[in-house]
C-alpha cells in the first residue's frame, strides 16, 4: 500500500454483547478503506459472544480474536491488545456501536491533510437524531475539556507510536480511561481534529456509561482534576 493508506488497526474489547457484536464487526468489515486488521478480546464473557466472534475470524483473515481467562475491564483488555496490532495507526471501536462506511478513509485522510497525530468524529445517538458533540462541537477543545470529554471515544483514530508515547490508557482508570487519555494527549501538545461529520453511531442503551454511572462520574473526576483513583471496582 502506499503512504497514504497505512495498516489501521481496530482494537476492540467486548464482554456479553452476543446481541450487537455482530453489527459492530459488520461495520468495519464494510468500510471503505480495506487496509486495516481487526483485533478484538472476548473480556470472560458468559454469554454466546465468543463464538460469534470467532465466526467472524474464519471468514475474515484479518480479524484476530483473543479470550480473558477472567473478566479485567476495557482500560487493561485495551492495552492488551495495542501491542498485538501491526498498524501504523490504531482505531477504536465498541461493540455495541456502529462505524459509517466511509468512517476510516475519512479519518486517514484527515490525519494526513492536517497532519494529525489523532483524530475523531462526530456521532449520532442510534434510534433519535441527535448530534454529540452538539452546541459543544464550536467551543475550543482545550477549554472544554476542563468541564467534560469533547471526543466519541469509539471514533478514536490515532497513530500509534503518539499511542506508546502517552503510555496506552492509564490502568489505575478502570472506567473513564477515554477521558484520561484525551486530557494527557491535550496537555502534551498532540496535534487533534474532531471531523464534522457524522461518521460514528453511539448506542445508549444498556451500556458502560448508563449501568455504571456513578463510577464513571467518579473516574471522570479524577482525571478532570489529576487524582489518582482509589475507588475499588
């Protein structure tokens, strides 16, 4: 391939989701861009997701799959599965969500156009017509970053060596670690663009961010404020 369409590689953690999984993966097997690997981690699911996922790797060469011996949380399955990638850059994708066809050929055309070391988009909650970031899209990044997390964590497109710089997701960060992530990759000077496209559909149903919401408030506060979490999860 050439410079312009480096290997992305999609990481992807994923834990009882046999109802959604499938559209997930569908939606990056469909994109556009076709140089890319997915690797996705069963995190000790209970339910039929792996072997969905694993139907999912018989058919596509380029899906890699890998199984938790225990559950340990999105942050650490994340990082497990970074160093395992082959790409030049490294996308993100939950398994609940929905990825638009032309979502990555758009992103790595940013990233070389504006030269980027990251980059995401804007998304639309499934099932209503809703924006996010809506208002907040026009507001500077480094300013409202301070009160709330500005960037669609599964949008997230980023070089991966910018990725090994930062030292991947902070692990004392079991929930939230998106957050952390962005405000560290803000305070370093990482150059960033948020598309405004709608390239990225969000489910808000039954999900991380709704089940477990007073933890989330409480990781988002410490990575707001630079504290180390010592809640116990």
């Amino acid at each position: 391939m050439s410079k312009s369409q480096p290997l992305v590689s999609f990481i992807i953690s994923v834990y009882n989701d046999e109802k959604r999984v499938s559209a997930a993966l569908q939606s990056i097997v469909l994109q556009s861009y076709k140089n890319l690997e997915i690797r996705i981690v069963d995190d000790a699911s209970t339910d039929n997701t792996l072997p969905i996922i694993q139907s999912f790797a018989k058919e596509y060469k380029n899906i890699y799959v890998y199984k938790n011996s225990e559950n340990i949380g999105l942050t650490k399955s994340l990082n497990l599965l970074a160093p395992k990638t082959k790409g030049e850059y490294i996308a993100r994708q939950d398994s609940d969500d929905i990825s638009n066809p032309l979502r990555t050929e758009k992103q790595i055309n940013a990233i070389f156009k504006y030269n980027l070391d990251f980059c995401t988009t804007r998304a639309v909650i499934n099932n209503t017509n809703k924006t996010i970031p809506g208002k907040s899209f026009y507001i500077p990044k480094k300013l409202l970053i301070k009160y709330k997390n500005p960037f669609i964590h599964g949008s997230l497109l980023i070089n991966k060596k910018v990725f090994k710089e930062i030292g991947l997701y902070d692990e004392r960060f079991y929930f939230s670690q998106d957050y952390k992530l962005m405000i560290d990759l803000i305070n370093k000077g990482y150059k960033f663009k948020i598309i405004n496209e709608i390239l990225y559909t969000l489910n808000f149903s039954d999900n991380i961010s709704l089940n477990f919401k007073d933890q989330q408030n409480y990781y988002a506060n410490c990575a707001r404020n630079g504290i180390n979490p010592k809640l116990k999860v």
